[in-house]
C-alpha cells in the first residue's frame, strides 16, 4: 500500500523526533551518515 507523503508531513514528523544526522547514500554509492539542520520555519509556504 503506499501513501502520498507531503513536505508538510516530513516537517511534522522531523519536529517530532528532533533528527540531528540523516543516513544517505554517496556519488560513491557507499552509504554515508550526514549531519543535518533542521528549521521548520524554512518550511512554511509563502503568505502563512
């Protein structure tokens, strides 16, 4: 089954868990474990 995810939902969800690193993968192809910031304010649509 799959589900339509919106950006606003990805927001939502990293606020909630407070994510600091993100797995990836490289142009390598080697999986890389990146550190991340956050700000749910760059988030929000223009007029809100």
């Amino acid at each position: 089954m799959e589900q339509e995810i919106t950006l606003r939902d990805l927001a939502n969800y990293l606020d909630n868990i407070g994510i600091q690193f993100l797995a990836t993968i490289g142009l390598d192809g080697k999986p890389k474990v990146r550190p991340m910031q956050y700000n749910p304010r760059s988030c929000k649509r223009a007029g809100e």
